[in-house]
C-alpha cells in the first residue's frame, strides 16, 4: 500500500527566529535541526562539582573571562575561523578549487566536548557514542533548502560517499579528548562548501547552524534554512516547485463486446468495439535547471488503493521521497496504476475493489502497536505521525487519499507490467521504486526490459514466495514464487507453473514466518538476475516476519539482492507505510546510498 499527495505544500517552517541573552551562567540543551535519527545533546554541566554529572566537569571560568566568551557569542553571528583540515575524502569544485567549509571556535570546542571519549551524554549510557555532527541539506524549510544535522557515531561514516572535516582547538581552549569533526556528503558540500559551522547560544537554546553561506540569497533567522543562489557558474540549483510534465501512455486497443460499452451510439451498431485499456497517468518531476550530470531516473510504482502522489509528500505536509530524489538531481516519474486514480477505469474488466474500514486500516498500517498482538513486531510501531485513529487529522488525510483498484490480479498484474514496461521504454535507463502490490509487477518489467532497468528498490514487496501471510490470510498464491504470471525462468516453469517444485523451511525463530522455497536445483530468473536489487523492511510491519523469505527466494533464483531490515540498522518503530512516517527521509537517504552505488 501507498498514499497520494495530502498537502498544498511541501514546505513546513521549522522554527522562528531566535534571541540571544546575554550573561546566562548556564548553557540549555543543544537544539538540532529537524533531523531524522538526530539526538539532543544533554546540557553542558554547571561548573559546580557533582558526582552526578554525566560529563567530566571543565576547570571554572573567571566571570570575566566567561562575560567576555558570552557577549562575542551574542553579537557575532560567527567566529573567525580557525584551520580546518580534511581528514577524509577532499573533494575539488568544477572550477578545480577544493570544497571547504570552516568551523569556529566555539563550535570546535562544543564538538570536543561533546565528542570526548572519557564523557557520557547521559547518566544510563556508560561510553560516549557521539564521534561527530552530520550536515545534510534536503529540499524544503522556509526558504527551499534546510540544513539537516545530527550527532552521530564513528560507524556511521561512509567511507566512499562522505567527506570528513576536523577543526583545530584554539590556544585558549579547555582540555578535551574529544574531536570536532562534521561530516557531509558530497551532494550537502557542493551546497555548502565556503559556508561556517558555527555555535551559537540563545534564549530557549543552544545550537549549531550554518553561517556566511556564499550560495545563499536568504537564510531563515532560526539559521536551519536558506535560499539557493542560481547563476551559470553553479553545478545545481534546485527549485522547490520542480519543472513538470504529464502524459497518458497508452499500451494497447483490444475488441470488447457492446455490453461493456456505456456508449449507445456504440451499442446501437457494433456487436463489438474497439476500446483503449490498461492506459496510465504519468507526472515528470525533474530539477531545474538539470545537472550537468544528472543521475538515472527513477519511476516510482506504489501499492493496492494507492496513487503516485503518494511519493510527493506526507499526510501531515512534510516534504515526500519525491522531494528529496529531485533535490538529488534525479527525474522522477509518479503515475496512477491502469484502472486506478486518474488513469482509466474500464468498468466490463474484472471487478473494483476499495479499501478496508478506517479501523482496520489503522490496525494494519497506521495505529499498529494500539492492536499488538497481530505479529510479534506489531507492538514496535512509533513513528506514524498523529494517533493513526479516526478523527486525527493525519490519518483523515490519509484514509481519504484511498482510491478504487483491480480485484482481479491477473487483469492487474498484466496491465501494470505492459504500461510500466512500456514507460520504460520511453524514459530509458533508470531506477524502479515499487512498494507492496506492485513488487510483482516491478519484477515483471525487469524481466521484460533488462537491459533498461538497472536497479530496483522494493518497498516491503508483494509476498512472501508462493503464499499470502497474516493479516491476509495463509492461501497459495504466485503460482510462479514472485508473480501470478509467467516470468521468465531457466528452465521453463511451464505456462502455468506447473515444472514448479517447492519446499518449505523452518522460520529461523518464533517471530519470523516459515519460507517457501524451490526444490533443488532452483530455477533461475535469468534476466532478473542482471538487475541488482533492495529490499526494505520496517521494524514494526507485518512484513517483518516474512520479508527475509523473499530475500532468500531472490538469492535461490540468481538475483544480486541486499536486504536493509530497518530495526537492524538502528531505523526503529516504521510500519508498512514508512515513506511517509516521521523519519521518512532518513530512509530515503538510506536508498539514495544504495542507488548511488548501482
């Protein structure tokens, strides 16, 4: 399943300008941008000695000393910058200058402080785990672009995709092990390389924010958002409203009888008639203007009673992945399912389906730990944004978005292949982004269109291999492991796979589902094969008990497949709808890391 577009906008102001105050003896809570996975820092401790403190307590300041620290840090917006080096991955601009940014002083000694080895954050963690601050700029924020940051640990550097900064302590400073390192990604430092980080502290908080940012018309005063400076000599600039094309693409006429017709000038003459099927709407989002080196597109397909604006942005207004793989420099492509949304509805083909009730939408996808006890994950769920219930205005938003579908799977399974491999056809190399229902039919147009398609990410696909699961039942189904139709298996599984020979495997704990797998030797799916793959699944979904059946399925039938099961890699509380839950482009940024590499 998946959700249309909820919002007029996919722009949310993320907070309002701030005071400074002078002669404060205490420093309040570090506040960082609206980052997800990002942490608050615990405050700095009194210079009054406890055996409570979390942190190893600084040698006391003289009240000079600290009235002279603080009124610099009200009245300047930034420091002069010390050195900084690059300790990992230098990266050179077209114009062959190396991207840098600097990072002040204060900021430098809020990192080492921070960062050292010998402090906890916390009374109930024993061991530091932050190593450095992470900036990220995504599309959205009062102005278009906002700053993203987080503290993190060592082992969350990339060691191929991010460049890592380390400022030096000023002469003055206060002894610490700790380092003041930031780490970006290239996409992030091409948009901020000249820029400052700095550390300010204000009435209602303390913070880092990005300062004197050379391709910035305009920053918001909470200094977490900015406007982008577009000029020829600029490698990227990305506008929030991207350039947009719409097309109808047809696939095939086919002869009807007259009693699926509506038309009586039709009945009234013709037996039968022709009639256009399986047609889909397509929205083209690109960046303008594009990059000179711009990424493969990426066609996004989204699950049962869904439409494409569901990718554009969340229930409760937040910037979608559409959003965030324009502000990558990718073209998207969303479109509506054939007989489904704003593409045509035969009504004499198979029959039309509509969601569930609003509470057994919110017990399966939006309020799933309130009814826990349906998998063993259920009661992990936490990051639906709002209550998941009637009457909250997110999930009223979204139940709305709910649009009729094909109860037939065949009917819908063959349509979608053929308009989407069409699709790929017209759009060329590219990227698949399918979720749910439609895993099937992103199989189905790899296996068609090999050679065109060179990666697809699937958002807990339809499965698991031969089988429905709770909470739809344990009945047979994809008579061919990954579809209802043939696919294109060495040797041959028969025209209804009847040369299909399967096995079943023990579930590999008590909170994980049996697997259905081939009989040795497995077919193998040869063209599928040529196509690397992710899977995705949430911590809380009722696909974590089965996606890694899949995954395994995949492995026996010759595809190169990588499974990132959230929960494992410190993603926690997503259902099955978590494009468009609280930490959405957190995960986003974690398929982005996987396209870049394919």
């Amino acid at each position: 399943m998946s959700r249309p577009l909820f919002s007029s906008t996919a722009i949310r102001r993320l907070s309002q300008p701030q005071t400074c105050r002078l002669f404060s003896t205490s420093r309040p809570a570090l506040r960082l941008s609206a980052f997800p996975g990002g942490e608050v820092v615990p405050r700095r401790p009194s210079t009054v000695a406890s055996s409570a403190a979390p942190f190893k307590l600084s040698a006391p300041q003289s009240s000079t000393s600290r009235y002279i620290r603080q009124r610099n840090a009200c009245f300047s917006s930034s420091s002069i910058r010390l050195a900084t080096k690059v300790t990992q991955n230098p990266r050179t601009g077209d114009d062959g200058q190396s991207l840098m940014i600097g990072i002040s002083p204060r900021a430098v000694e809020r990192l080492r402080d921070i960062t050292d080895p010998t402090s906890s954050p916390s009374a109930i963690k024993e061991e530091n785990p932050y190593h450095h601050l992470r900036i990220t700029v995504t599309s959205g924020g009062c102005h278009g672009f906002q700053y993203m940051m987080s503290l993190e640990g060592a082992c969350k550097i990339d060691p191929e995709e991010d460049t890592v900064f380390e400022g030096e302590a000023d002469e003055g400073a206060t002894e610490s092990a700790g380092e003041a390192k930031v780490v970006m990604d290239e996409p992030s430092l091409e948009l901020l390389h000249g820029s400052t980080v700095d550390y300010t502290t204000e009435l209602i908080g303390s913070q880092f924010k990005i300062v004197d940012n050379p391709r910035a018309t305009s920053n918001c005063g909470c200094g977490t958002s900015f406007d982008k400076r577009c000029g020829s000599k600029e490698a990227m600039c990305i506008l929030i409203v991207p350039s947009l094309g719409t097309l109808f693409l047809s696939v095939k006429f086919s002869t009807l009888a007259d009693d699926t017709r509506t038309s009586q000038q039709d009945n009234a003459t013709n037996s039968t008639s022709l009639a256009m099927i399986g047609q889909i709407y397509v929205e083209k989002l690109s960046p303008k203007p594009a990059p000179a080196n711009p990424p493969l597109p990426i066609i996004f397909i989204a699950g049962m009673a869904q439409t494409g604006t569901n990718f554009l942005d969340t229930p409760d207004g937040r910037p979608g992945w559409a959003s965030y793989f324009i502000s990558k420099g990718h073209t998207v492509y969303l479109s509506d399912q054939p007989e489904r949304g704003r593409s045509f509805w035969f009504s004499g083909q198979g029959s039309m389906g509509y969601v569930g009730s609003p509470n057994s939408v919110s017990d399966i996808f939006t309020d799933v730990a309130n009814n826990g006890n349906q998998w063993p994950q259920a009661k992990l769920h936490t990051q639906w944004p709002g209550t998941g219930r009637i009457g909250d205005s997110t999930f009223d938003a979204f139940y709305r978005s709910q649009v009729q579908f094909q109860t037939d799977n065949f009917i819908s399974e063959e349509q979608n292949a053929q308009a989407y491999s069409a699709l790929v056809d017209l759009v060329g190399d590219c990227y698949i982004i399918s979720h749910s229902q439609a895993g099937a039919y992103s199989w189905r147009v790899g296996d068609m269109r090999p050679d065109l398609v060179k990666g697809i990410v699937q958002l807990e696909p339809s499965g698991p291999p031969f089988t429905f699961r709770p909470p739809f039942g344990n009945d047979p189904a994809f008579a061919f492991g990954l579809t209802d139709l043939a696919i294109g298996y060495e040797p041959s599984a028969g025209k209804n796979a009847e040369n299909m020979e399967t096995t079943t495997e023990p579930a590999i704990d008590a909170d994980h589902d049996e697997c259905i797998m081939q009989k040795s030797p497995a077919k193998q799916l040869t063209n599928l094969a040529k196509i690397p793959e992710l899977v995705v699944t949430g911590e809380a979904s009722f696909h974590a008990p089965y996606d890694y059946c899949t995954v395994k399925y995949l492995k026996q039938v010759g595809v190169d497949v990588e499974h990132v099961d959230l929960g494992k890699e410190g993603i926690h509380g997503n259902g099955h709808m978590f494009f468009m839950e609280k930490n959405n482009l957190e995960i986003a940024d974690r398929v982005y890391k996987w396209l870049k590499k394919h």
